[in-house]
C-alpha cells in the first residue's frame, strides 16, 4: 500500500503536517484523481463527481469492479425525497457517466429506486474533502478489500489527519504583511494580509482609523462575494454590506473588517453560480443549495478568530444581522460584548433573498420596516 509518511515524519527536513495531506488530498479530488480515504482498518476509494470525466469515471468503475456507489448527503438526498440522516450510498453497476448529474445535483430527478445504504465516517471525510476543494459534494466511491487493489498506489489520507489538519487550519494564520490604503468614504485605512489554513489562502483585515485593539472593537466579518461587492448584483445586499460596514466602522471611531475567502456561503463560485441558476428558476438560497447537496450556511470563522487573535483581538462589538456568527466567534474564544446591525438597500431582485435570510436563517431582519423606511 503506498501511503504518505505521516504528520511526525518529514522528507528532506520539511515537516509533512497533518494540514499539508489535507491539501494535497483536495488538490488530488480537484484534478479528477482517485483518492483512498482510510479509517483504521478500512479503505475507500473516492473521486469527485464535479471534477471526473466519462474516462475517469470509467477507469474507477473498471479498477471497482463494478462495487462503486454514488455517495449523495443528506441535503441532496431529501430533494430526493429520501430521508439519510447521514447521506446515501446508491449503487452505480450499469449506470453510466452522463446519468450522474440527475442524480446529483440537478433539479427535477426522477428519485432512484432501493435499496440505498447509510454513509459513513469514510464518505463524510470525501464530503469534507471536497468542500476544501470548492467541489461539490457528490463523490463516486468503493470499498475496498483488506489485499491489495487497483487504487493502492493513489495518495491515501488517514480520517485523523482530517480531523487534525482541521484543527490545525483554525490555528495556524500568521501576518504577511501590512500596508496603509485611502479608502474612498472612509479615508486612510491599514490592509493587514494573513495566511494559512489548509489551503493557505491569504485573508484580508482592513483596519479603519486607529481603533484600540486591547479594548471592545468594532468587528465585521464580511465573506468575499464576488458578484456583489464587485459587480454589483442586485440579486443580494452583500456590496452594501460591505461598503455600509466600513462606514459604520468609521463612525464608531475605528474598527476591523476581515474580508474573508469564502464566497457563496462557503461553496465556492462554481456552485454559487450554479446556485445562482436555480434562483432564477425560483427557488430560495437554501433550497437552490440543498440541490447541490450543501447546507444553508457551509461558512467557516476559525480563520476570522485567528486574525482578530493576531492582531491582539479578544472582545469585540460585531457588526451583524447573523446570530449564528455570534455564536462561531464565541465558540472560538472570541468575546462577542454586542452587535450593531448592518442592512443594505431592499430592491425588487433581492427582496426574496433577504426574507429567506430573517425567516428560514435566523437573521435579525424586519424586512418590511426596512421597506417601510426606504419609501
């Protein structure tokens, strides 16, 4: 079985941590590659449907033997109309490759017929996988025998370097560099760029007047949308937020934005976009997701704990309509003393959005005042 040498190892004197395996395995998933996920004595061949091709997908059925499975998660599985606390496996012997994406992720499929069997720690791990590789969670998977197999020599990633890697990517962000930037409406402001986490993504803090870091500073935490803070879609009030937050910032007398990489609620362009489609047919944010197979929010905040941390952050007064992102930080170690609400203009394309957001996601919006107090 050819395996990575474990997190303890190194080649050459690097260090091969348990968030560098985690890297490589997504990279892996994101190239259309067999990956073999392992969970003490038990193996599993995946590959991501959203990256496979009909030949990649035809060699992994061959080197299967036919034994592979769809492994479709419980979102997914309920636009379906089958409840699978921890997702669905559906068998795939004689289906072919183009048949997938109805199972998958397109609206409108005929449910499959029985008998299904229930996920397990192997296909929440794939899941896991490809949410780091902004794919979606749709992963074509076998298990395999304790000999040896076709897939031996593929990369293989153990369950507890996930877990780790995880654990890790919550930790270990270090300031890069910082810059002074005039800010149009705000004025002179500070970019502080941090990297780490799996990927190793920069993210951004923009540091508005000269707050006191060691006191209660005015935080918002803004997740990147491309579509809204750049483009201006109307289809949501994220741009606004974005420009209404530094204000805001500035009027309180100085505070943090961290612009975090995390678009689409955490699920990437490609599936925002995809997302963004079904809405146009009418569907919500959370139920367009759902046909993708995500959650209503995928977001992440450890990032966003480590650089408040970095910056000698610990108690803060968070500029959100979101409980949820509350409760994140403070379960990061972060002290949330209090919230100060941040809207952006209602139109005609995003009014739906944002009723979805106070009803269906919790968030603390009164819709119709703002409407109210618009006219």
């Amino acid at each position: 079985m050819s395996a990575l040498p474990s997190p303890a190892t190194s080649s050459a004197g690097f260090p091969q941590t348990a968030a560098i395996h985690c890297e490589r395995a997504a990279a892996e998933l994101r190239a259309g590659r067999p990956l073999v996920i392992v969970d003490g004595d038990r193996r599993s061949a995946v590959i991501a449907l959203d990256s496979a091709t009909a030949a990649s997908f035809s060699a992994f059925a061959d080197a299967a033997d036919q034994r592979h499975y769809l492994f479709l998660t419980r979102p997914r599985a309920q636009t379906l109309g089958i409840a699978a606390e921890h997702g669905i496996r559906i068998p795939l012997a004689g289906l072919t490759f183009d048949s997938l994406p109805a199972l998958a992720y397109l609206r409108d499929a005929t449910p499959p017929q029985g008998p299904f069997s229930a996920g397990d720690a192997r296909d929440a791990a794939a899941v896991e996988l490809a949410r780091l590789g902004l794919l979606l969670p749709a992963m074509v998977a076998v298990e395999l025998p304790a000999s040896d197999s076709p897939f031996d020599p593929c990369m293989h990633l153990e369950i507890a370097d996930l877990a780790e890697g995880a654990a890790q990517a919550g930790q270990d962000y270090e300031l890069v560099t910082r810059s002074p930037v005039p800010l149009r409406d705000v004025g002179m402001s500070e970019f502080a760029v941090f990297r780490g986490g799996v990927a190793q993504r920069d993210q951004v803090a923009v540091i508005v007047g000269t707050p006191d870091m060691g006191g209660i500073v005015p935080v918002r935490v803004h997740s990147s949308c491309l579509t809204g803070d750049l483009f201006g879609s109307l289809k949501c009030d994220c741009g606004d937020q974005l420009r209404r937050g530094l204000r805001t910032l500035k009027e309180l007398g100085g505070g943090v934005l961290l612009y975090l990489d995390q678009e689409g609620r955490g699920t990437g362009i490609a599936a925002k976009m995809r997302a963004y489609g079904y809405q146009h047919e009418g569907l919500d944010t959370i139920d367009a997701d759902a046909q993708l197979g995500f959650g209503p929010d995928e977001r992440r905040y450890a990032s966003a704990a480590a650089m408040l941390r970095g910056l000698g952050v610990r108690r803060i007064q968070l500029l959100t309509n979101n409980p949820s992102k509350v409760q994140h930080l403070r379960n990061a170690g972060i002290e949330v003393v209090g919230c100060v609400a941040v809207t952006g203009e209602i139109t005609a394309e995003n009014e739906q959005y944002l009723r979805t957001k106070a009803v269906r996601a919790g968030h603390q919006l009164d819709v119709d005042a703002l409407i109210m107090a618009a006219q």
